[in-house]
C-alpha cells in the first residue's frame, strides 16, 4: 500500500454498474419509506455558500489557532504554494496547540492539485513497531494504558511532511519551519486555549512534562504572557538544517525512545509495574518508517463528488455510507419534516451513525495487513440495504454490522453479530485547511491522539540522575496512537468464518483512525471545498453535519460551521450534542426536537456536552476563482486570506 495511483481509488463500481445500482436503490428504499424522493440538481457551486462575502485571489489559510494560521499566510506570501503553507502551519501548531498535535505523532494531508486535477493523501499515521503484539494490552493494570509507553506509536509527520514538500512545494522544508522556530525560540502570546489545556491531568501525569507546563500545580504562564520553547526550537532547527533523517537517527531519536520507556499508574497497582508496560520501539522501527500516498475514497451524494479519506482511515468509508444512507430522505424540506435541527432529521441521522459506526467496529483498518469490503461499504447496493433499516418515524432497537461483502465480488458470508469494541480514548487533534493563489488545496488532520498524547516528553535523563532538572528535553510531545487499536483480539466468527480483528495490533500496523480530510467537488469535477475537523470519533460526525448543512439545508460556509452538531459513535451509543459555535446566530437545536428524539427512544445526553469538532474550511468559488474561508470559534479559529486588505470569511 505504499504507492500511489489511480488505480487504487475506491470507487463505488464502474459507470454503468454504479448508474443502475443507484437506480435500483432509489426504487427500494424510496418506497420502502413511502417518501417523496428528491432530485436536486447542483449548480456550479454549493447554494448560498459564502453569500455577502467579497472574496481573495492569493490564497487563503483556516486553521484553529492566530499563531499557526499567520505561519501558513507568511509562507503564501513568499511565493510558497498550499504544501508549503500546510507544513509550515502544522509545525507552528506544534508550538502553540502542543497538546494537540506534533512531531510526536502524524496525521493525514489530502492534497488537490490545480494543474493536473489529481486528488491524493500522504498517509504519515504512527505504526505499531515491530516488538508489539495482538496481546500487549491484555491483562495489563495500567488504571490509563494511553499514558504508558506501550501506547506510544511510530511517529509520522517528519516524514510526511518532508516527502510533500520534497514532492509538491515550491520551497525548502526549512523555509516552512522558520516560522515555528522563530514561535518557539523567541515565543508568542498565550491564547486561552493553551493555558486551559495547561494543569489537565494529562499535563500533569509525568514530572517533567508537569514542570513544563504547570509547575506547582498551576499553569506556567497566563493568557497574553509569553510562552517559550527552547528545546522545540532547537529540534526544529536540527530537522531544518540536517533533513528528516535527523529526526529518526541520532540524538532525537534517542530521545523518542527513551521516552517511551515510561510507564506511571494513575493508581497505585498491587505490584511494581515491568518492562512490558513500556513503549517497544527501536531505533530500526524509526529508521525504517516511511509516509505513504493513498488515493482517497470517493462517492457522491446529491450530485456532488466526494472525495475523503481512505484506511487506515475509517472516516471516508463511514461518511460516505452514512450519505448514502441518508440520500433518499428529503433533508432540508421542512414541510415533510426534515429541516435542520427538525426530529425527524436529527433521528435519521442519528440512526445513520448508529448503523454506520456498526460496520466501522468490524469493517475497517489497515487495508495494507487485512482485506476488507471497502468498496462494498460504499456500493449503493449496500448503502441501500442499510438505508431500508431507517424508519423516519421509529427507533431501530438494536444496530449491527451488515455484511458488505456481496457488494465487494467478495464471497457471501454468514451471520455476523459484532459488538464494539474500545480503541481508546476521545481524542485530542487539530485541523486546518489551505488554498494558494493557483488553485491548489491541502485538507490536513493531525494529532497526538489525546489532549498531551502519552504526557510525556521525548527526551533523555543523564546516567545516575533522575531529578527533572536533570531531563533533557527535545520539546515535544509523544503520540498515544497505539490505544485506537483493539485492546482484545478478536476472534473468529465461526458462521461466516470472517476474523473481525480488522484492527488488532500488528507489528507495523497503522491503527484505525478516524481523521478524514475531506473535499467536495461539483458536477464538473472542480473543487470547491476543503475541511474537516479533529474530534476522536466524533471527527466523522462533525464532517458529516457540515456537509448535510452545505448540501441540504443550503447553508453559507460560516453558518454551516457554526451551527450545532449531533453524534453517536457506536450502535448503542448515547446521541451527543453541543450548542453551536460561540458567536454564531444558532442557539443551539431546540427542546422540543430533542425531546423528540427521547420520545422515540434514543438515550440523549441531559446537558449540552463540550463542543463536537473545530471544523476549518477553504472554498474556492469555481465560476469566478474567488477563495474564501471559514473557521471554527469552538477552538480559536482564524482565517487569513491574501492579499490581505480584502475580505472574504
């Protein structure tokens, strides 16, 4: 799986295939619901979406956080393209969003390229190391296993970002990490954000990251005052002038993996924990870790192409079959019932989920170890079937997997009855989104996995000293991508003799995840948006309300961010939702309608929880080649377009 081309896109069946099953689908589950069908015809752009606002022509950065979106319109302006800006924002968000994401961990960046209109993914996800095994977590009296070591992955982003670079910029890779040196050498102004996340538990898990950030339990700095980094600035700087390979060879290495030999239980346990509970990667599993490129899944919904993506990603795959879940219902016309924020809509979405984050339990991992019905997940045929489960005036009672192999030209299974399974904690994660002044669009998710990843340091303690101003810090935060895996084996279903441990840790596995950088393409196959959003596994929920508020309910960018969001993230899983964007016009979905949803039998949360999501977005207007953006206020969303004395959020 480590080569890109057009051949491995995941496209739901061949033209004539894919037009009579569609067909065929509509007939079926249309009136197996007795509902109206709807057939709207998109025009060259998305209804309303950047309604009042003028515009940019240089290019335009959304991102989550002032500091990193002024590094991604620095590099624009210096003649860099959408790479280039999109590297130098995630090492700037290294700096200021530290317990977010970094070069501790990895992440997805999809990529559109203008000239040659060829969509593709660098795939720098953490893997497994060689040393790990389907049983490392079994049995194991962590109290957190994610602060441990054994949950400590092979990092990625260096090397994503360097092969990008190398590939598609216009500039040095060292150009783009000026601006996070210069962040963390000579420091930036803290935001709200930074010092809240600051005395978190998982800031304060290990001695030396707690002195880091919270020293004698309060935070290091308050907001407005000026935080430092000096041990990042310097590994930045060792990756700028030495290249990637300094980061997996040498003293940063070293550092990576004594790092990872840490192991501290939130409980005391009945006995001394061992060596089994920390980190298993060596110098060969850094040396030998390489990006991939990876053709996203594409589907369509409405007549727009979407294109998102693809595994070890199961975000992609689970969009696309909630849309086609949810196509044959008229989302959007509130005179049957379905406008936004309407009972009748927030249940068949939630329904959806529940059936959608079934098969992502048994039907999604890393393809490149395990062969899985990914076509069949998103076939129409299959998406139909689903679909005809959705009673828009009833509450399934319970939502299992399918089976989307018939739909694969795999074989036919038996009966299958998964349950889901735990693949870690909710994450932490960070998006931005990027367009340059040629048209070219980066959509890029990156993460540590929890807020602080693992908590703790890459770094190393001298011989005979293990006092904290003796650690040797290289200034960033190591990943705790290992706990997405399974923690259970899984074991083989002996009716349909299919083994579900799709995402079973194996040695140079990537875990499933849940990112999904995500594009939308109009009829003619021009771009118009790029977005996507960190959550956990709530990222696919996020993305998948932003699109039904562009497509169905005809909202502008900024509102369809905004507006409140809804997820469930397993068959049985509790319907969460939060009250919109602060700022924004919305107030949040009524009462009435989520005592709706309770009258027909989903468990909905009492109160509102945090925010789901930081969706950042880019459009490009294709009619006119006007670039807009649109940022997230649940985080501390910015948008900067170029040149800069125009506006166009």
């Amino acid at each position: 799986m480590g080569s890109f081309s057009a051949v491995d896109a995941i496209e739901p069946g061949g033209p004539t295939r894919c037009v009579a099953a569609i067909a065929a689908a509509a007939l079926l589950v249309g009136c197996a619901a007795g509902l109206p069908m709807r057939h709207p015809e998109p025009g060259a752009s998305l209804p309303g979406l950047v309604a009042g606002a003028s515009g940019f022509r240089e290019g335009v950065v959304a991102v989550a956080n002032p500091y990193a979106a002024e590094a991604g319109a620095r590099i624009l302006g210096q003649g860099g393209n959408a790479v280039d800006a999109a590297v130098a924002i995630a090492y700037a968000l290294n700096v200021v969003e530290p317990q977010s994401a970094g070069i501790g961990g990895g992440g997805f960046m999809m990529v559109h390229l203008a000239a040659s209109a060829q969509t593709f993914a660098i795939d720098s996800r953490e893997k497994a190391p060689a040393g790990a095994t389907a049983d490392q977590f079994v049995g194991k009296s962590f109290g957190n296993a994610s602060t441990s070591g054994l949950a400590v992955g092979v990092p990625g982003m260096v090397r994503g970002t360097a092969l990008a670079v190398e590939r598609w910029g216009r500039l040095p890779l060292a150009a783009s990490l000026e601006p996070a040196i210069a962040l963390a050498g000579d420091g930036f102004a803290a935001t709200p954000r930074y010092v809240a996340a600051s005395c978190n538990a998982r800031a304060r898990h290990y001695p030396e990251v707690e002195a880091f950030f919270c020293p004698g339990g309060t935070a290091r700095v308050q907001v407005g005052e000026t935080v430092t980094n000096e041990p990042l600035a310097e590994t930045l700087r060792t990756i700028a002038r030495d290249g990637p390979d300094a980061f997996y060879r040498g003293d940063i290495a070293m550092g990576i993996l004594e790092g990872q030999k840490r192991v501290r239980p939130i409980a005391p346990p009945a006995q001394p924990l061992d060596a089994s509970y920390t980190g298993r990667m060596t110098l060969a599993d850094l040396q030998t870790y390489t990006a991939d490129l990876r053709a996203p899944v594409v589907g369509t919904y409405r007549g727009y192409t979407i294109k998102a993506m693809s595994p070890p990603s199961s975000g992609g795959l689970t969009v696309l079959n909630m849309l086609g879940m949810l196509e044959r219902f008229p989302l959007g016309d509130a005179s049957q019932g379905f406008g936004f924020g309407s009972t009748r809509t927030l249940h068949v979405m939630t329904e959806a989920m529940r059936l959608a984050f079934a098969d992502r339990a048994v039907w999604m991992g890393d393809t490149g170890f395990v062969d899985l019905p990914t076509r069949g997940l998103i076939d129409p045929r299959y998406t139909a079937l689903r679909s005809a489960l959705i009673d828009p005036d009833t509450r399934m009672a319970t939502a299992v997997a399918g089976d989307p192999r018939p739909y694969d030209d795999g074989p036919i299974g038996g009966r299958l009855d998964p349950t889901e399974v735990f693949a870690g904690p909710g994450g932490s994660t960070t998006h931005f989104s990027v367009v340059d002044k040629w048209g070219n669009m980066v959509s890029y998710t990156n993460t540590i996995e929890a807020s602080h990843g693992a908590g703790m340091f890459a770094g190393t303690y001298p011989a005979g000293c293990a006092a904290v101003s003796c650690f040797r810090s290289f200034g960033f935060l190591l990943n705790n991508e290992l706990t997405d895996f399974n923690f259970t084996p899984q074991a083989k279903d002996d009716v349909s003799g299919f083994n579900p441990g799709a995402n079973d840790v194996v040695p140079g596995k990537r875990p499933r995840s849940s990112m999904v950088p995500t594009m939308i393409f109009d009829s003619s196959g021009r771009p118009l948006i790029a977005y996507g959003s960190p959550g956990g596994a709530t990222i696919i929920n996020s993305v998948l309300n932003v699109t039904l508020n562009l497509i169905d309910h005809g909202m502008t960018l900024q509102d369809a961010i905004d507006a409140p969001r809804l997820s469930v993230t397993s068959a049985a899983g509790t319907v969460g939702f939060d009250d919109g964007a602060p700022g924004g016009r919305f107030q949040g979905f009524a009462p009435a309608a989520l005592n709706g949803l309770r009258d027909l039998g989903h468990p909905v949360s009492g109160n509102s929880p945090s925010a789901i999501g930081s969706v950042q977005a880019v459009v490009v207007e294709p009619r006119t080649g006007k670039q807009f953006g649109g940022a997230d206020s649940r985080r501390e969303g910015t948008v900067i377009g170029l040149p800069r004395s125009r506006g166009g959020r």
